[in-house]
C-alpha cells in the first residue's frame, strides 16, 4: 500500500500532519490550549494522557470533525486550518475514531464494498483487507457486529486502509481488548507506518503504543506537557497523569 504522493514526501523532509499553537473549544469552555504536534512519515506518535484531558479533540481538530478556535493545521506542507472533514480525507487523513465505527449489521465484505466510493474497486479492497488481516479473509459474510472486538477493529483498520491514508489517527484503540489482541494490533500499524504512512494514535494506557512509538507527547488539562522519544518519557508517565507536575 502507497500513501498518496502528494502527501508523502521522502522520510525526513517534513511533517504530513502538524497541529501548531491550536486551541479548540465547546461552546465557551477551552480544551485545548496550544497544542503542537507532528508525525512525519512512517512515524508513529502516540499521545497519552488522562480522561479528559483532550486528546479526543485534538485527532477531531487533525480530521476537521471539530473546529479550530485558533492557531494552523498543515497538511502536507499546506494550510489546512478550517477545511471541512470531507476535504481532508480526500487530503488523505484517516480518522478510525473510539468505538470502531464498523455497521454491525452489515456483514464484512459489505462493510468493504461501502468504501468504494474512494474509486477503488471492490477486488481491491477486499485484497487489501484480506492480505491485510486474513481472519477478515475467512469470514467474509459474517455480520459485523457478531465478530469480537479485535475483528472489528481489524475491520475498522481494513476500511481505513481502503482510502489509502497518508495519515492515520487512531483513537483508543485498546479500549475493550485483551493485551495479546492489542499487541498483534499494534504490530499491524507498526507494519502500516514501514510503508509510508504517518500514524498518530490516541491512548490513555501508555504500556499498550510506547513500544512501537517512535515519538511521545503527554496531554495534560490541553496542554503538551512532555514530548520526546517514548523511553524518556516512561518514569515521569504516573507523576504527569496525576498532575504532580503540572
């Protein structure tokens, strides 16, 4: 799979997403205050924090599903602040939010045809699902919702890949599974960011992203509060969830 070429410049020339100084609000309550964050590609950046501290917002900022108060969302180099949710998957950002966001009762190949509306036929999404996840590949009228939860999210990644990104947001994508379906999860994005793409994934346990991440940020109350390689971060993870050090 190839992210999209006007979205994927050489690894080391610069950002496919950046979020600088953004602040984003509901209603009149702030929730973000300043935030900066970046992947390059074939990066994995994991943003960890507590309940509550923001970083929902930040992916939905990233995707255009929420708006920005103020401050610069670049894509590719280009301003993207303000553009609407449908111009930045077609940019090619990748939103897979909480919950999977799979159509229970339709079955798997069904959940793959919806997505051909990216131009791609549905050989070519079901080749990429199933090579992709073979389990998907052997239960291919099975409704959605009867699969467990790993298959659903598995799911939910094959129609994600289906748009060929060249940036994946993943929210939470731990919520609800056992470590070992976790694991083999996170070898998978681990796999999706060697061809290219920039991955950027929202976590609240630091234990299940740090040991693919290759860059860490701390989201405390909407602010960055620790940033840098997942290893220097690991000691100061407790103190910063709990605001001792804030």
């Amino acid at each position: 799979m190839n992210a999209r070429p006007d979205l994927h410049p050489p690894a080391g020339t610069g950002p496919l997403i950046a979020l600088s100084d953004v602040r984003a609000a509901y209603g009149r309550i702030t929730v973000l205050h300043g935030v900066d964050l970046s992947a390059q590609p074939g990066q994995i950046v994991a943003l960890l924090g507590p309940n509550g501290a923001g970083k929902t917002t930040t992916l939905r900022v990233a995707a255009g599903v929420h708006p920005v108060a103020s401050g610069t969302v670049m894509v590719g180099g280009r301003d993207m602040t303000g553009a609407r949710a449908r111009d930045l998957a077609r940019a090619g950002i990748c939103l897979i939010p909480e919950g999977r966001g799979v159509f229970p009762n339709l079955s798997v190949r069904d959940n793959l045809l919806m997505m051909t509306f990216t131009g791609r036929s549905r050989e070519e999404i079901e080749e990429i699902a199933y090579s992709r996840f073979p389990v998907l590949g052997q239960r291919p009228g099975q409704p959605a919702g009867t699969l467990s939860g790993g298959e659903q999210q598995m799911l939910a990644l094959a129609r994600g890949l289906a748009t060929d990104p060249a940036v994946l947001l993943l929210d939470e994508l731990s919520m609800g599974l056992a470590p070992l379906v976790v694991g083999r999860l996170y070898d998978q994005v681990a796999e999706i960011a060697r061809d290219g793409v920039a991955v950027l994934i929202v976590e609240q346990f630091a234990a299940a992203v740090l040991g693919i991440a290759d860059h860490a940020a701390v989201l405390v109350r909407g602010r960055i509060e620790r940033a840098g390689p997942p290893d220097s971060l690991r000691t100061d993870l407790s103190a910063l969830y709990l605001g001792s050090s804030v």
